[in-house]
C-alpha cells in the first residue's frame, strides 16, 4: 500500500477518533468545570504542569530518534534497547521530580498538591513505557490501534472522572484520568495481541545512536514543554490557584477545536515525512496540504469561538466562570496557528535535522517570560494569555522560515484566503447579532452569529480557491477505514 493511502487512512482513523474524543472530553469538561470548585483545576493543572514541563527528561528525544530511518533504528534489538534505556531514563525522571517536589511547590499552594504531584509522576512513568510500541505503529504509519486506545482511555476516564467528583473526590476526580490512562495505555499496546513484546537489549552502537540523535531534539522537546506550561506555572506562583484555575479552563477549551482536524493530522505527518524525506517536491506537496488544511480548519473554529465566547460561557459552564472570558478568546490563538507549530517539529525530526527548532523555541521563552511579568502583573490572566499569543506568533515565523530550507510554500496560498475569510466572517457574525430579531438572548445571538459566520467563511472559500478546495477534499475523501490490512500486520 503507498504511504498516501496509508497516510490517508491512519488520518481517518485518527480524525474519526479525536472526533469522539473530542466530543465525550468535551461532555467531561462541561460537567467537571460545573461540579468542580476552581480551585480544584488550580491545583490539577499546576501540578500537572511541572511533570510536563520535565517529562522529556524520561524519553530524552529517543522516540524521534527511533521514528528517524537508519540503520542503528531498524530491527528488533533496536526495540529492545529503547525499551530498555527508556525505562533508566524514565525512573531517574520520575525520582528525582518526587524528591524535588518538596522544594518546588510553594507554601500558598493547598497541602494535597504534592499528592497530587506523585500520583501525577507515576502515571506519566507508567505511559512512558509503552512508547516503544507506540512507535512501531508510527514508523508504519498505522493508527488503527492507537485510536481505539485513545477513544477507550477517554470514554472511561470521563466516566470514572464525573462519578468521583460527584461523590466528592474534588481534585483525585482529575488525577483518576491520568490513572485510567497509564491503565488503559498498558493493557491496550502490551495486553491484547502485543504491538510488540516488551524485552530487555543493548547494544552499544545502538545506544549511542539513540543519545546523539535524541539530544538533539531533547532540548527542543524541553523547550516545547516549557512553552506550553510555564505559563500555568507563573500564573500559580504569582497570581494563585484560583487564577491558574480560570486560566487552565480558558486554555482547555479553547484548544478543543483543534483536536478535530489537527491533532490527527499532526500525528500522522511524522510517518509521512519520514518516508518522504528524500524527495522535496513530494514533502513539499504534504507539508502544504497538511498545513493548508489545519489553516482553513483552525481559522473556522477558531474565527466560532471569538464570536460566541460570551454566550458560550454563560449558557454551557455558569455565570461564575466569566471572569475567563476574555482569556479565553485570546487563547483561542493557539486554533488557529498552534497545529502548525507542531508538524513544522515533525518537519524537522524527518528530514534528520531536530535541532532546527532549538533557536526558535528559545527565542520564544525567553519572549514569553518576559511578557509574562510585563503583562501578567498589570492584565492577570488576560495578560498570561497575550504574552502566550506574542509568543506563538514569533515563533510560527521563525520556524517557517527554516522551514524553507526544506520545502516550499507560499505564505501568501497558506494564510491569504482563509485569513480573508475569517475577517469578513467575524464582521458579518458579529453585526448579525445586532439586529433585532436576534438581540436580547443568548440562546439567539449565539446561531445568528455562527450562521454569519459560517456562511461568509465558506463562500469566500469556495470563490477565492476553487482550485485548492478539490485538492483537500480529495485528501479526506480518502479518509476511508481499512477493513483487515492493520491489524493483521502488528505482530
């Protein structure tokens, strides 16, 4: 089967799969965020903050490095010794976070926070250890598997999360997620029909394969982290759990739309680039459509959410949680461009240079923290999440510009239409609103403007690229399941 049918169907299985993960987190979230104290996200996101931040430490960039085809990654003793240096790696990780967490929570934080710390630390060192498997069925670029986990770990973690809360659990109600996960992930790779048989090897050429290669995206990945975390953990520090509480709710839901389309589609780029490495006008040719189509998605839903975030708050969570409204819409930055940051990374990791992205995310730390204690201070949250936009931006451009150096593209075929769209669709959403047949209720305001809005987006489109649409409808036209080639071909 060709790596385009392949990718083509390890997307539909994985789109089909973030479409019903994405429906039943965001049936958890609802009833969570209505249940839940603030408080109780304050808690859960800043500790969850600090494992995510230091996780790379536990893979060290070796999972990149086993995606990546030579020689050193081919074969089973290359499995082995992931396996096995990935356990050394993690256990060191895992300690040493346990210990540190002592030290690293403050005093203001509530006393179960370094609880929830080590419940937290120990289900990430569980998920680690399936990552060798998980990356045999990314090499092959096979999701079928992958998906089913996924959509299982959700649909039970939702369900054990909302009855804790609902007796009561408060915080523990989050940590069971993790819990089911580590849980679900075991049984689900290394369990039923193994993906593969987890066995202890080394080999010392290949050992140093996986450090080299992995050290030189472990500073990147390092940095990934950071960037998408140091935000909840300034936000705790300075403006308190109540604060980071808002403004963990405000990211959460403004990164749901992204999981439709992007997160799909950015897993699947990684296998697809690798096989494709060698051959410029054909990466070139995926790294557009990819990326077109996270554009034109992003802007619609992202373009939805500013429009109805008011109405949207007080219908859907309650009048207590619109103090992170304005967060929220700024947040709601990372649907439009955060999917791209991602398979640029993937780009990179590819075509063996993961380096590449080292420069840029360091540019944008050191740009996010200062915004932060610019901004955060004066603006509180509404000033964590414009230091965050600032951020994402800078960084989008740095990276597409290395990117050049490996593909080509137009910006202006990538960002001109769709931008377009998303302005003249905000203007015509907003001002449909305003008339009065409409004004009054959120329960009016909310569809006229997503009628205005959807409706100017889609005819501009239509119009404007008449050309390019047939191209993406094609690609996910092709989305289609396979009845019996992947499963049959883990083992």
């Amino acid at each position: 089967m060709s790596i385009a049918h392949r990718t083509a169907r390890s997307t539909a299985y994985n789109a089909t799969a973030s479409l019903i993960q994405t429906a039943i987190g965001f049936a958890r979230a609802i009833l969570l965020t209505r249940i839940l104290d603030v408080e109780c996200f304050g808690v859960y996101a800043f500790a969850g903050s600090y494992v995510i931040i230091t996780r790379a430490i536990g893979d060290f960039g070796m999972q990149s490095a086993l995606v990546h085809r030579v020689r050193e990654s081919e074969g089973e003793i290359a499995l082995r010794v992931h396996f096995t240096m990935s356990l050394v790696f993690s256990a060191v990780w895992a300690i040493g976070l346990a210990l540190a967490g002592f030290v690293v929570i403050p005093q203001r934080m509530p006393p179960e926070t370094i609880l929830v710390l080590w419940a937290l630390i120990a289900t990430e060192f569980i998920d680690q250890l399936t990552t060798t498997a998980r990356t045999v069925l990314v090499r092959r670029v096979i999701f079928r598997r992958i998906a089913v986990i996924n959509v299982v770990n959700t649909l039970i973690g939702a369900v054990v999360a909302v009855v804790l809360a609902l007796r009561g659990f408060g915080v523990w109600s989050l940590v069971a997620t993790d819990i089911v996960s580590a849980i679900v992930l075991v049984l689900g790779f290394y369990g039923f029909r193994p993906v593969w048989r987890p066995r202890f090897g080394w080999s010392k050429d290949i050992a140093r394969y996986l450090i080299n290669f992995g050290q030189r995206t472990f500073a990147s990945a390092m940095l990934l982290q950071a960037l998408d975390r140091v935000d909840d953990l300034w936000t705790g520090l300075f403006l308190g759990e109540k604060a980071v509480g808002f403004y963990s709710r405000a990211y959460r839901f403004a990164v749901y739309p992204r999981a439709i389309l992007a997160a799909p589609v950015s897993a699947v780029s990684m296998g697809t680039y690798a096989e494709l490495k060698d051959q410029r006008r054909r990466l070139s040719q995926a790294f557009f459509r990819v990326n077109a189509l996270l554009v034109r998605s992003g802007f619609l839903f992202g373009g939805l959410l500013v429009l109805i975030a008011p109405e949207f708050v007080r219908i859907v969570l309650g009048e207590q949680w619109l103090p992170m409204v304005t967060a929220f819409r700024l947040m709601l930055v990372f649907t439009l461009l955060d999917p791209i940051k991602t398979t640029i990374a993937n780009l990179f990791v590819a075509v063996g240079q993961p380096e590449k992205t080292v420069r840029a995310r360091l540019i944008q730390l050191v740009v996010m923290v200062a915004g932060l204690f610019v901004l955060g201070p004066m603006w509180g949250i509404e000033g964590v999440a414009l230091a965050v936009d600032i951020m994402l931006v800078i960084g989008i451009a740095l990276l597409l510009w290395e990117a050049r150096r490996f593909v080509d593209f137009s910006l202006s075929r990538l960002f001109g239409v769709p931008s377009i769209a998303l302005v003249a669709g905000m203007i015509v959403g907003h001002f449909s609103a305003t008339v009065p047949l409409f004004a009054g209720s959120d329960w009016t305001t909310a569809p006229a403007k997503i009628l205005g809005f959807t409706a100017v987006y889609g005819v501009i489109l239509v119009a404007m690229e008449r050309r390019q649409i047939p191209i993406l409808l094609d690609m996910i036209s092709r989305l289609r399941p396979e009845t019996e080639h992947t499963e049959n071909n883990l083992n």
